[in-house]
C-alpha cells in the first residue's frame, strides 16, 4: 500500500500592527505592520529558512501581506492571496473596545453581546472554522509532498485550531494561544491531519509589544 503524502501547512499571525487609534481594526483597510511588526515577520521567516516551503499565501488584508513578504524573499515565492484567510467580521469594527473606555460600556452596544456561542456579534464561529480549514486544505494540495505558509489572524487562526481538533468553537479570548506572529502548524498525512504543533519564533519581540500587552491586535 502506497504511504499517504506527507504535507506540513504552517498558519502563521501577522505581527504587530501600527494602531495610534487603538480601535478594532478588523478589516478594514491602509492598517499596517509597525516597524516592531515587520522585525516579528522576519524573525518567523528566519526560523523556517531551512524548511522545504513551497508555497505561501495570505489574507488579503495588508497587515497580513506584509507578514508574508520576507517569507517569499526567503524562498523566492510569490504570494498568493485567499480570501478565507481574512480576519473575521465584526459588529465593534472601527470601535475603541478597552475595558472602561470602550464600546463594551455603552449601553445601546449591550444587545449585540446578547449570544456568545454564535457569536451574535460577528462571523459565526462555525462559519469562520469552515473557511480556513478549506483555505488550509488548498495550501496543502498546493504544496504536497512539502510546507506551505498561510498568513491569517488570530481569532480565525484559533477557531481553525479548535475545529480540527474536536473541541467547542465558543472560548473565552484571553485564553488563546495564538500570539503575534506565531506558527500553528497542521502535519497531513494525505487530507488528514495527524499533528498540530505551536511555536512562538517572535516572542523576543512581542515581550516589547503594545499590542500584546493591551490584547488590540487581531
């Protein structure tokens, strides 16, 4: 019997994001890498310079393009764009969201956090799993036999994480593991995922990140 294909799809976070206004940035567009953010992408890039990587693809949006760039520098790829790798939608997008200052305190906001399982205020969580399982099954078709890079976000990218492995899609965020421009990376064996394996190659810089420390990146 001839051995399943074995295909490694590391999905990557972008990395910090420059946001003065300290809004929700969802996706909305002109939201870019800070200069710290473009030091995370490289420092990614560089921990998998001696990976076979075949293939690299991004959420459309900018921040997540600029997260990919040094990957396609390192492995003279062009990148490729999938719309479901993109962040999820959200109804607090554009808004401040800090604890106190934010749109959470407004009482005409409060209706819309009425369902947290769905989420009643944004994508749906089995909605947004579906997409990026899809979007990483097309990487791994793309680069059979060797590794892909998908740059995403975090609420899809930990979605995608629960989906494949069998648990509940609702969870509280502060427990997410999935930290600027952080690797889950999906072992297939033929269509089937065998293995998910989680590194950090930029932790040296979100320990100096605003956007770790207040929880806005997405």
């Amino acid at each position: 019997m001839t051995e399943p294909t074995k295909t490694t799809v590391h999905v990557l976070r972008h990395g910090e994001v420059y946001n003065p206004t300290k809004i929700l940035y969802g996706r909305l567009p002109d939201f870019h890498l800070s200069e710290l953010g473009h030091q995370m992408a490289k420092a990614a890039a560089e921990v998998l310079s001696g990976r076979d990587i075949t293939h690299v693809v991004a959420s459309p949006l900018e921040r997540a393009q600029e997260t990919a760039a040094p990957f396609a520098a390192e492995f003279k790829l062009d990148i490729a764009a999938d719309v479901r790798l993109i962040e999820s939608a959200n109804y607090f997008e554009g808004k401040k969201v800090s604890v106190g200052d934010g749109a959470f305190s407004n009482p005409r906001h409060w209706w819309v956090l009425r369902d947290p399982i769905t989420p009643s205020w944004g994508e749906a969580y089995l909605v947004i799993a579906q997409r990026m399982f899809a979007a990483v099954q097309a990487a791994r078709v793309a680069a059979e036999g060797h590794e892909a890079v998908c740059v995403s976000h975090q609420l899809p990218i930990w979605t995608l994480r629960r989906y494949v492995e069998g648990k509940r899609l609702w969870h509280d965020p502060r427990r997410r593991e999935c930290g600027l421009a952080s690797l889950t990376s999906f072992r297939f064996e033929g269509s089937k995922v065998v293995g998910i394996d989680y590194s950090e190659p930029a932790a040296h810089l979100v320990a100096m990140s605003a956007t770790a420390k207040t929880a806005k990146g997405a």
